[in-house]
C-alpha cells in the first residue's frame, strides 16, 4: 500500500517538470531572437496557445504541440526533457 502523499509528490514532481519544459522553451525561443508570432506561425500553432505555454497556464497543451514548438526551435524532445529533468532537480535542491 502507498502512503496517501506518495501521489501528490508524484503530482508536484510531474508539475515542476512541466514548468521546467515551458522556462526552456522560452528561453529557447528569446535566445534565438523570436517572436512569439514567429514561433507560433513556424510551429503553426496560435499565438495564444503558444503565450499560455510559456506562461505556463496550458495544463496540458499535449505532445503534438510541445514537439512542433521544440523541433520549430530546433530542440529534440529528448533533450528537452532532459534539461527539464536537471531544471526541476536543481529546483528541488536549492
């Protein structure tokens, strides 16, 4: 049997993973000279649900969407999920 707060950490460790993803994608896109407009066109995504993304209020934009941002920013998934993964780590430690 698991303790009643082994899911909510579970939960709060899936969330801190997601805001990591959306930081990096911002950053990524700032960092390539960006627009939010231009992001979204090459991504063909709208600019709306590009800016919750970022802005981390999507709860769950879904994978298509998050691989068209990442490959229009030139990030493959897995690396983005890893420097996710070391973001929200270094989170937990500091």
């Amino acid at each position: 049997m698991t303790s009643p707060g082994r899911p909510r950490r579970a939960a709060r460790a899936r969330e801190r993973l997601g805001l990591s993803v959306t930081v990096i994608l911002h950053q990524a896109r700032r960092e390539r000279g960006l627009t939010r407009a231009e992001l979204a066109r090459r991504a063909q995504v709208s600019e709306q649900t590009l800016a919750k993304i970022e802005q981390g209020r999507s709860t769950d934009p879904g994978f298509t969407v998050v691989a068209a941002v990442a490959a229009s920013l030139g990030l493959r998934l897995d690396d983005l999920v890893e420097r996710a993964r070391q973001a929200a780590t270094a989170e937990d430690e500091s």
